[in-house]
C-alpha cells in the first residue's frame, strides 16, 4: 500500500543523490604552475651539479692532483651523504614543514658552494661536497613532496612530475656546456658558484607562491635513526671502492658487513617504532617498491656512462670540455622530449609495459657501445647516448609518478625521499661499481714509460687524468709513448662496462613488468 500511496518519495530521495557529483580533487591554478616553476631551480642546480662535475674532473686533477682514490671521492661523496640523510630530511619536512626545510638547505648550500669554489686542496673539496650533501639533501625531497600538496589532481600532478623529471634532465643537458664554457674561461671553480644565482630567487620567491606542507600528525625526530641510515650508506659504498680498486680485502668485507648491519637495525626500528621515520610498510606495495628499483638501476646506468664517456671524449678523443658537452647534448635532449611525450601514453597503457618498453631502447644503447668497445668514435657514442635518454626520461617520469601517488599524502616527504634516495644510491653506484671497473681495468692495463720518478709513476698508474697531466711534462716520444698506454688501458674496460650497463636495464625492464602487472594508467 505504501507503494502505490507514496510514489512521489522514491523519486524526491533518489534525485538529491544523483545530482551530487563524486568528489574530486580540486585543479590547480596559475599560482600553481608558477609554484612548479619556482620548485624546478633546486631540480635543476643538483642535476647540473651531477654533470658539470664530470666535465671538471681534468681541470681539477691538474690543479689539486688527487689521488685514484680522492678523485672518486671528489664525485661521490656529496651523493653518498645525500642519500644517506634523504629519508631523514623527508621525514623532518613532514614533521617542521617541507617549505621551511627547502629554504634552510637553499641558503646553506649556496653559501658552501660558494666555499667549494675555492678549496685550495683534494681534501677541502671533498669535505666542501660533503656538506652540500647535507644541504642538498634538504632541497629534493622538499620539491617533490610539496608537488604532491600543490597538485592534488592526478592528471595535473602527471604532468607536473613529468616536468620535475624534465629538469633533471634539462640541467644535465645545461652542465656540460655551461660547464665547459666556465671551466675553460674561469677554471673549475666556477661551475660551484652556479649555486648562487640559481638559488636566490628561490629563496625571494618560495615564501610567496608556495604554502607550507607538513604531517598534521608527525612523530619526534629520531636521532638514532638518522645515524643508522648514514652507517648503512657509507660503508658499503666505500667498500665498493676499495673491492674495485684493491680486490677482496678484509677491510672492503667488513665495511660492507658493517652497512649491511646497520640497514638490518634500521629497518628493525622502523618496524617496532609508532611513528618511525621511514615507514616501512610503504614497499608492500608492488608499485611502490618496484618502481624505487627502477630508478636505483636507471640512475646507476645514466650516471656509470656520463662518467666513463666524458673522460673518453675530453681524454681520449682529445676533444675541449664545451665540444663533449656538445656531443651528449642531442641525448640529453631527448631524455627531456621523452619524458613529456610519454605522459599521455601513460594514460592509456599499463605503466609497468611503457617503463620496461623504454628501459629495453636504453639497453640497446649501451648493447651499441658494448660492441664497438674502446674503439667508438664520438658519433657512436651520441648515438648510443641518444637511446639510453629515450628510455630513461620515459621509465624516470612513470615511476617517479607512481611512487608519489602511490604513498599516502601525510607521508608525502619521506616517500619522496625514498625516490630521490634510489637517484641518489644510483648516482653514487653507477660511479663507485661501474666507474670502478674502468678504473680498476686502467690500473691493471697501464704500461709505464722508463726514466718517470715515482711521484709521476703513481699519479699516471692512478688515473688518466693523472696520465695526462704528466705527459704534459715530458718530451715528445715518451709523452706520445705514456698517453698511447693510458688510453688504451682506459677503453680496455668500456666494453664490459657497456655490457653491465645493458644488463641494468635489461632487469629494471623485467622487474617492471613483474611488479607493476597489475597497476593500470
């Protein structure tokens, strides 16, 4: 009865309800976009940082002559306390405000860049790089999480990251030839001083278009944590060099066994802690973990073939800092175009096929340098750097992607940290394994000419800039005689460490597909 008496009171309760839309997140404005702008400077100052340096390794073994050792010091030892405090600084951004941390690390590391242009020693830039690492580790993860908070719309935040990735892409494309232009008007000092005018607006313009972020419910700082996740970086990197450089070694064994131990701690106290700094159960997500290995191997290849292919081009090859920026500068190109071409391919495709589909065109890049060995020619090398960026800017801008959207939004900092911890590992491991092996294929290949004193014997058996450097000094047969030997020991290893390189992303492809066959588009 009450059926057929009331008929008006169905539809009256239904229409409210199918007029009201789904909630969605609210799209960004202009304010925004120049907010990303604003954001893009750190992205950029670091990824110029990462190759401008490469570039500046001759100029800097002539004028400080550091050892083997020092030298692959001078590279890694900012990206190894980077990583090392990434986490840290992403979990104190969620808890004291993502803005606040970024403006803190933009002044400390102008200021010590500023310092670094000057060490009159090995040691002093080693030890200036050191503590751009701890500002610098306050600048990346802040930029990505407070992404997250300015785009809330996924497809808006797509783009976005896309263009964050692009940056990264764009500075190493900007270091090589700015670089080489300072380095040979100014000397290596000056590619430090870029900081400066990079960062200034930041600090006038953050406080104005950016809102501060932070977890509305943080936890304390963890001291012991941050300590924990500095032991478990260090030592293994460092024990990665001594097993390239010396072999197997009871140090080497027990610097690693030592990081290992530490990571295992860290992780226990992760898990037993109500508010850790790292929250673990982040990498049972598939998409989440997954995707963090997928940068850790695609940035330890990038940066393992930008360190063994500009020493080849300047040292080998005979070619100036600005012509080697030249010839990697259509393949850094590239990596930008592919990272934004690829977003709206994302949308309609698995992101696990397109991330493995581009790391497959990046391992036929290095499958090209694997076969042509010591002997590639600077077009070769263009080429084969042209589809290892092709591949890398379309994986990079998916799974950074993935790994923002996949993470809650109050742990936004710390899982960008994680992300920028895989770049930052890989920027150490590509140059500390793979950068090692050229190395530790010199050493056991160099041929020394008669009548060197044993200073000159060591800094030539040591490096090829160190060979180059001496033959400076020599008369014209034995110079000729000591830069033949240097430069075939040098390319003696290329062709294995193409080969490694190959098989880097040959499995990053493969754990693509594996751990993303169930994340859609």
């Amino acid at each position: 009865m009450t059926a057929t008496t009331r008929p008006d009171r169905t539809p009256a309760a239904a229409e409210p309800t199918a007029q009201i839309p789904a909630p969605t997140p609210g799209r960004a404005g202009a304010r925004a976009w120049a907010a990303l702008v604003v954001l893009m400077l750190p992205v950029l100052l670091v990824s110029v940082d990462n190759t401008v340096l490469g570039f500046a390794l001759p100029a800097i073994t002539e004028a400080l002559r550091p050892s083997s050792t020092q030298m692959l010091w001078i590279v890694d030892v900012y990206p190894l306390v980077l990583a090392g405090l990434l986490v840290a600084m992403g979990s104190l951004g969620d808890r004291i405000g993502r803005r606040t941390v970024l403006l803190i690390g933009a002044t400390g590391f102008a200021a010590v860049s500023a310092a670094a242009a000057f060490a009159p020693t090995a040691e002093l830039l080693i030890g200036a790089r050191a503590l751009l690492g701890v500002f610098g580790a306050m600048l990346m993860p802040s930029t990505l999480s407070l992404l997250r908070s300015v785009f809330q719309d996924r497809e808006q935040r797509r783009v976005a990251i896309a263009i964050w990735a692009a940056a990264f892409a764009a500075g190493s494309a900007l270091g090589p030839i700015v670089g080489g232009l300072l380095i040979e008007r100014f000397g290596w000092g000056s590619v430090f001083l870029l900081a400066v005018p990079v960062l200034i607006p930041l600090l006038v313009l953050t406080p104005l278009l950016v809102r501060e972020s932070r977890d509305p419910a943080p936890g304390p700082v963890d001291v012991v944590s941050i300590l924990l996740s500095l032991v478990t970086m260090a030592p293994v990197v460092y024990g990665i060099k001594e097993f390239a450089v010396h072999g197997v070694a009871l140090v080497p064994v027990l610097a690693v066994l030592v990081g290992v131990s530490a990571g295992v701690l860290f992780v226990r106290r992760q898990l037993r802690r109500p508010a850790p700094m790292l929250d673990m159960r982040l990498f049972r997500r598939a998409a989440f973990s997954g995707a963090v290995l997928i940068n850790l191997l695609s940035v330890i290849a990038l940066v393992g073939f930008l360190f063994f292919v500009s020493q080849h081009l300047q040292l080998v090859l005979g070619m100036a800092p600005t012509r080697a920026g030249m010839v990697l500068l259509p393949g850094l190109a590239t990596m930008i175009v592919s990272g934004l071409l690829v977003v709206p391919v994302a949308r309609r495709l698995r992101p696990g096929f397109v991330i493995a589909g581009g790391l497959c065109v990046s391992a036929s890049g290095y499958l090209l340098v694997a076969v042509t060995g010591g002997n590639a020619s600077w077009g070769i090398l263009l080429a084969a750097f042209v589809l290892l960026g092709a591949g890398i800017g379309a994986a990079e801008t998916v799974s950074n992607e993935l790994i923002v959207s996949t993470a809650p939004a109050d742990k936004a900092g710390a899982a960008s940290a994680v992300s920028e911890t895989a770049y930052e590992l890989g920027a150490v491991l590509g140059t500390a394994a793979l950068g090692s092996i050229i190395i530790a294929s010199y050493r056991a290949a160099i041929m020394l000419p008669a009548g060197l004193s044993p200073a000159d014997a060591t800094a030539a058996a040591d490096t090829l800039g160190g060979a180059v450097t001496v033959a400076k000094t020599l008369p014209g047969g034995a110079a000729a005689e000591l830069l033949a030997s240097a430069r075939h020991a040098f390319d003696s290893g290329i062709a294995l460490t193409a080969s490694l390189g190959a098989a880097l992303m040959l499995t990053a492809a493969v754990l693509a597909v594996v751990t993303l066959r169930r994340v859609r588009g």
